[in-house]
C-alpha cells in the first residue's frame, strides 16, 4: 500500500526555521511529481511548493525567498526546508505525490507546523 508520512513539524519562534520531510513507500517515488500544500483553520488548502519528477520546482508566492523544496530519488524523500518563518506560515502541512500519466495522486496524513511566540 502507498503511504506518505510527514515529519518535522512543530512550534517554532517566528523568524526561525523548520524542515519537514515526506518518506514515501508502496510507490515508484521517481516517477511522480511531488507537493507540499497547507491549510490553516477557516481556510483553503493551498499548494505551497512543487517538484517534479525532473526536479524542476515552483513556488507560492509568499514564500518565495524563504522556503526550499528538495527531492532524493535515491530514499523517497520529499523535504521542504521553511526559513525566516512568520505566523502567517501556521497550518497543517501536507505531502502529495502525483503520477500524471497514470492519473494516480496520494496524500500524507499531515504535520502542525505552529509558528507563535
């Protein structure tokens, strides 16, 4: 079975920094375009980062400058490395991984990221 497992979140102080990883399973994890969304309470899902399968990468645009999404084929890991963070960034943040061509799409369960002093 697939899975997507986030790790890393937490409360962190404003202007500090946190890195979230994804380590997938049950998939061929080179294959697939891989995201990192958030939503906060109240609010819609929005996609913050993206990688795809030939490592291009895009941004939302609030968090250009600050945060870094990476992939490593090699142990199925997607990380997004979140600096410079603002209370704005508070939400559940979640793992996606998305194979085009076959139309197949998984989520992870979600992390809390809390940024608050």
């Amino acid at each position: 079975q697939v899975q997507l497992v986030e790790s890393g979140g937490g409360l962190v102080e404003p202007g500090g920094s946190l890195g979230l990883s994804c380590a997938a399973s049950g998939l061929t994890f080179s294959a697939y375009d891989m995201s990192w969304y958030r939503q906060a309470p109240g609010k819609e899902r929005e996609l913050v980062a993206f990688i795809d399968s030939g490592s291009r990468t895009n941004y939302t645009g609030s968090v250009k400058g600050r945060f870094t999404i990476s992939r490593d084929n090699a142990k199925s890991t997607v990380h997004l490395q979140m600096n410079s963070l603002k209370p704005e960034d508070t939400a559940v943040y979640y793992c996606r991984a998305y194979w085009r061509t076959r139309r197949l799409n998984f989520w992870g369960q979600g992390t809390q990221v809390t940024v608050s002093s």
